[in-house]
C-alpha cells in the first residue's frame, strides 16, 4: 500500500507543483520482479585501426594506458573487449591486417588485436572478448565487393579467426559478429551457426546484425531457424531507444556500438547519459564504446573519439579522459550476470537511474542528471543521433530500499560532478558513506553529477604519476626495419590507410636490404569504406609544410608496376582516395610522374627516369613553400614543381596499385 501510495504522490508530483513535492520519491526493490542481466560495458578497438599508436607508447606509459582501460577497480574496468576482425581494408581511420591475406595464407601475429586481447585479458580473466568484421580480403569475395555470394567461404574465414584464436593466444571469442553496418544474410548467419558448431565453438555466440534494429528482428521473428541463430541483437547508436520486434524476439538487445563523441567533458556527458538511458530507455543490457582508445593521428576522421586518448608514442604523453571515469561509475561495481532491477527509470526533474544486484543482497545505484539541450548549451549531447531536448532543474530525490535491500544501513558513495558553468568538473569522488534510515536516503542532486551508491566497499580512482608532456612528432625520423624479431607486423607510427605494408625478411637478398617494408595486399579487398586504388601509409606531424623525406623503394611488378614517396598529404581514412598532397612516383616501365594528388591525376611533372622492377632505387623529395624537388638515386630527376596546395599534411610511402613492392631506408627531414 505505502509503495502505491508513494506511486501515486510521484504521479501528481509529476503533474502539479504542490507541497508534498520538495523531495521526489523513488523505490528500489527486488521483491516486485527483476529486469535483465547485465552483459557489460565495453570498448571497441578497430573499425579501424584505431589502436594504431597505442602499440608503439614506451614502457611503462603503454602499460599504464592499458591498466586505466582494463584492470579491474582501477579506471574504466571494462566488461567487454570488441576487436575488428582484421579484412585488409580501410575501416575508419585505417586497415588493420587480415590472418588470410590470400587463399592459402594463414597468419595470426598480424596487427595489434591479438596483443590487445591477451592485455586485456591479462587484467580481467573474465573480459568478455567479441570479433566483427568490417572488411575482407578480396579472395572471400571471389573479386566482388560482396561476402555472401560464397556464403561458406565466408564462415569458414571468419571461424578460422576464431580458432586461431585459441590456438595461437589461448584467446576465447566469446561473441563473433555478421557484418559492421551492411547487410546481412540468413543464409550466411545460419552457415555461420552451423560451421561454428562443427567447429566445437558451440559456446561462442551471434550478435546481429551491427546495423539498425530492423530488419533484423523482424526476419527473426519469422524464421525460427534464424532466431535460434542469434543469440543478441546488436544495434549501432540506438539513441538509447529500441524498436517492438527487437523485445518481440525475446533476444539479448545490446547497443553494440555508439558513443562515437569527442572526448571532452561533453563526451563524458553523452557517455554518463547513454550507459544509464539504454536500459532505461531501450533495455539494452550492453553498451560498447567506438571507440576504446583514441590512439590514431587526430587528424584522421573522428579524431579523440575514444574513451580515452594516447596519439603519441613518440613523447609518450596521454590523457585519462572523463569517459574513463564515467565508466567507472559502473564498471567498478556490477559485473557481466548482474541483473537489472525492474525499479529503474527517469527522474521527475530529468536524468535517470539504475539499480542492479549480483542477487546475493548487494545494490547498486547509478544516477545521472545530464542536461542534454537547455537553450544555449549542450553537456551531453552525442554526435548521433539526434534527441529531442529536455531540461534538467536540481531536485531532491528519496530512494526507499525495499526487498533484499530494506535492510542496508549504509551505502558508499561516488560521485562526478561536471560543473560546466565553473569548468572546475570533478570525476569518481569517494564522499563518506551515507546512513540509511529504515532503509531510506535522501540525495540533493545538481545539474550535470552522476552518482554511484552502492553496497560494495571495493573502488579506486586509480593514478599514475603525471605522463610527459605532449610533444610533437619528432622533425628528424629514420627506419631502417632493421628488427629481427619485431614485437609487432608493423613499423612504429606508420598507419596504412589502403593496403598493408608489413615487415618482410629476404633472406637471399645479398645486399644491405635483407629486412624491409612490403605492401602485401595484391587484390581489392570486400571493402567497407572507400578504400583509394592505390595503396598508401602515412607518417609524421600533420603541420609539417617544409621537408625531405627519402626512401629505397623496390618494385615486384613487371612493367605496370609503381610506387611513391609523397609529403603534405592531406586526408586519410574513409577520405584516402580523395588526398592531396605531392605525390613523387617511379614506374617499372621506365618512367617517373609528379603529381598533386593520390588518384594520380593532377600531374606536375612527368618523363623518363629508367627504372624498373626488382632493383633498388632511392627516391627523395624536397618540399620548401611553393617548390618540390626531386632526385633518384641521388641525382635530380625534376625540380620546382609547383605545388599550391595543400599547405602541410603527412609525409606516406605507397603503391600505384594493390601490388606487392618493398621500402627501406625510410627518412624525414623537416622544419
Ligand atoms: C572472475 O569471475 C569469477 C566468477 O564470477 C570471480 O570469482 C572472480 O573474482 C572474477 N575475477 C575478476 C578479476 O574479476
Ligand atoms: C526548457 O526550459 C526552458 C526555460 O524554462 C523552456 O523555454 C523550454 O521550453 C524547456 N524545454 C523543454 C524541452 O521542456
Ligand atoms: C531540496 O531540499 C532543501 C532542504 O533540504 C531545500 O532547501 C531545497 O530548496 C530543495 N530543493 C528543491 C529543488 O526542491
Ligand atoms: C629477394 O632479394 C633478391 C636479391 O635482391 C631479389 O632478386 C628477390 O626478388 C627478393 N625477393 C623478395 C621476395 O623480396
Ligand atoms: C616553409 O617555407 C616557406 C618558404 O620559405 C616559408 O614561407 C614558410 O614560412 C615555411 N613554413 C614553415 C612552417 O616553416
């Protein structure tokens, strides 16, 4: 009776401004029902490359990164680890290496992924590990841009990863995705079932589609087969909201990604209001970050969009950004197999909360009162999708503990305040507990706070001693891929942005050119972003406007062959194909071109130069104002070519074509 009686004051409350409303009531109690379990909070390396740089930080930088990401009662404590599926294309903000380049190819020490997944999972044995694709090698599609006209290829592909997995890193996939944002298959989906489960991966589950809610649902709640395929329905910024056929099917409903958000404190904002609001809103028991480390050249497409930033390895500065924290506020107390009290929902005065139990007496309670849109300013708006404005005002709120929890005397206390007006915010405060009374608290909440009170006595805003100062990329760089033995497929600070380049050993080689850089994909991949013709990486500081960068450079195609050195470059990612910058090129039948863009098109000069393939030539571009330069093998080839634009970017080596050829002896000069 006193909880429909405190109901019904809510209900006016929410109507008429009357005495009885200075406090807000709010109940907590297992006994009327639980909701979902909880699945995790998590973040998503790849989709793509976005650990890029983090591989190459320094000790012990590198170290404390990954401990702020995954150590348990530390930082963000993340539940979930999502990993891209390496496909050799461009995802985003680059490629990230396949364990198949070609048809009868198997490796699995390529890229940064398996390295992320065993630190990871160094520091939380229990972090749920999921692979997706986005792109595939060109062979899975037989040359289209299309993965389901062999539906069985495709499945045994991506259950090779899996098992590689194990095999290789004693990695368990726990959730294996379709397709990142494209169209998914029945078909494909149910072989995938079938080939996992021939496989002896029965434990590892489907998420689908890593789309939109529809169609999806909808085609599950029509074939049954399908819907015993699929084990979570994956949506991609939900806006923390989800469809009817998604809670028809009865299935698991993740927001499989989103945030996708500069992270500043507004970030922080969006992320505080989406980890509450999807449940609330959308009963979504999982919510994974794109991305989880913003560890690519900020210049690419969405850059500092990770929970986190570490964009430079050469100074081995990084920073713990608010999302961190506000991830803590979960993450640090409930566990994947938590579950969701039915007692959640939004605040009279705007924000929301949740409650979740391990089911053996302890509570936890998180908060959030973000202002998304009240006339002049935003503090949690995300970049996608759009929301409808509401207003936040500070309240009292009164949270009566029933059930298991009536009897708690105290609960610990965290909080955030992000304080926007004053721009002083403070993140993942431990206050002194608070004493319930007959099982009751009262809270004063501002505007913009977040909340956690929770029965656990666990916790720890965790710190290292201050990094070192952020510093630009260095103005004199050189590689030699001289590395025996390297820790990583890729050389530092090179960041493919169509193709793969890839230590490569010649053991036959007699000269000086035994250990070099190859780009080793040979077909268009089953792309996902608009990868460019050529291939390309790029390197360096973005502001650099004057430089020489020098490079040996080997061909290994006969007569159409080609390869570049290039400076100012302009765009990369999902952009490549459209980048500026000077491009200086030599062709194995004999002839060089200087061009203003990737495409090749825009050329500035052109003639013979007596090059071929499968010899070594040295290639070096000089860039000062309006004038480039250009010798071959140390003699001028062109000169004053006039560049108007653009006026600085990257400094990139590259192919002509998806072709193989070699790099060594990489150098910059710049001013
Ligand atoms: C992993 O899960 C087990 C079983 O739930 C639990 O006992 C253990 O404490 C967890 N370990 C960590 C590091 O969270
Ligand atoms: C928010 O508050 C302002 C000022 O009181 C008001 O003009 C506006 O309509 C409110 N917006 C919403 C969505 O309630
Ligand atoms: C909250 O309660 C305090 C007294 O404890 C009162 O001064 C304040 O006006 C109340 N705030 C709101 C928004 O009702
Ligand atoms: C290895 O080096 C030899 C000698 O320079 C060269 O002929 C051959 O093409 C190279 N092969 C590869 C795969 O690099
Ligand atoms: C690059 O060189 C040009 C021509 O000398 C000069 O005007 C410009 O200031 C230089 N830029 C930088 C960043 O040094």
């Amino acid at each position: 009776l006193l909880y429909r009686m405190i109901s019904f004051i809510l209900l006016l409350c929410r109507f008429f401004t009357i005495a009885i409303c200075v406090t807000d009531q709010y109940v907590l109690d297992d006994k009327v029902g639980l909701g979902r379990v909880f699945d995790g909070i998590g973040g998503l390396s790849g989709g793509g490359a976005t650990s890029r740089l983090l591989v190459n930080y320094a000790e012990p930088y590198r170290s404390q990164i990954l401990d702020y990401l995954f150590k348990p009662n530390f930082g963000a404590s993340l539940h979930i680890l999502k990993v891209e599926i390496g496909g050799d294309a461009q995802t985003t903000d680059g490629t990230e290496p396949s364990h198949m380049h070609y048809e009868n190819d198997e490796n699995f020490f390529r890229g940064y992924e398996w390295w992320l997944m065993k630190e990871a999972k160094k520091r939380n044995p229990n972090i749920t590990l999921i692979g997706l694709p986005w792109a595939f090698p060109g062979w899975v599609g037989h040359g289209k841009n299309w993965p389901y006209d062999y539906p069985d290829i495709t499945a045994t592909y991506v259950v090779s990863w899996i098992i590689g997995a194990k095999q290789y890193h004693d990695l368990d996939i726990n959730y294996v995705g379709i397709w990142n944002e494209r169209n998914f298959d029945s078909k494909y989906i149910k072989l995938l079932r079938y080939t996992l489960d021939k496989s002896g991966l029965e434990s590892v589950r489907i998420i689908a589609s890593d789309n939109l809610w529809e169609p999806i649902s909808l085609f599950m709640l029509l074939d049954q087969e399908l819907r015993r395929a699929v084990d979570v329905i994956g949506a991609h910024y939900p806006g923390t909201t989800t469809v009817l056929e998604a809670l028809k099917t009865q299935k698991k409903l993740w927001s499989s990604e989103d945030y996708s958000t500069f992270n500043n404190e507004v970030g922080g904002g969006c992320w505080a209001r989406i980890l509450n609001q999807n449940y609330v809103n959308g009963l979504m028991t999982a919510t994974i970050s794109w991305n989880l480390v913003a560890s690519y050249y900020g210049e690419l497409p969405f850059g500092r969009d990770g929970l986190m930033t570490a964009q430079e390895p050469w100074s081995g500065s990084y920073v713990v950004e608010s999302p961190i924290w506000i991830s803590a506020h979960t993450t640090q107390f409930t566990q994947p197999g938590w579950t969701y009290l039915q007692t959640v929902g939004h605040l009279a005065h705007g924000g929301s909360y949740v409650a979740l139990t391990n089911g053996k007496g302890d509570l936890t309670v998180v908060i959030e009162t973000m202002v998304y849109t009240q006339r002049t300013h935003d503090h949690s708006v995300c970049v996608r999708p759009p929301l409808p404005a509401f207003n936040v005002t500070s309240q009292n709120t009164t949270f009566q503990l029933k059930g298991s929890f009536a009897s708690l005397a105290q609960l610990q206390v965290w909080r955030s305040r992000f304080n926007f007006k004053t721009q002083k915010p403070t993140f993942f405060e431990k206050l002194s507990p608070l004493k319930l009374s007959d099982g009751s608290f009262t809270l004063n909440l501002g505007e913009d706070e977040v909340y956690t009170l929770t029965s656990l006595t666990s916790g720890l805003k965790g710190s290292f001693p201050d990094p070192p100062p952020s510093a630009p990329f260095p103005t004199t760089y050189k590689d030699d891929f001289n590395v025996a033995n390297p820790p990583f497929t890729e050389a530092p600070d090179f960041a493919d942005q169509t193709g793969v380049f890839e230590y490569h050993i010649n053991l036959t080689d007699p000269g000086p050119h035994v250990f070099t850089l190859r780009q080793v994909v040979t077909q268009r991949p089953v792309t996902w972003a608009t990868d460019a013709d050529q291939t390309i990486s790029v390197i360096g500081n973005y502001k650099w406007e004057n430089l020489t960068v020098s490079c040996d450079v080997f061909m290994e195609t006969v007569k159409t062959g080609g390869v570049f050195i290039a400076a100012r470059v302009d765009k990369g990612g999902q952009s490549v194909r459209n980048a500026k910058g000077l491009f200086y090129w030599i062709f194995s039948d004999g002839s060089y071109k200087v061009t203003n863009d990737l495409a090749g098109q825009a050329v500035l000069a052109e003639g013979p130069s007596g090059t071929r393939a499968f010899g070594w030539h040295t290639l070096t571009l000089s860039i000062k104002g309006q004038y480039a330069t250009g010798l071959l093998n140390g003699y001028p080839l062109w000169k004053n070519a006039v560049v108007l634009g653009p006026k600085n970017g990257w400094a990139a080596i590259g192919t002509k074509s998806f072709e193989l050829a070699q790099f060594d002896n990489f150098a910059v000069k710049a001013e």
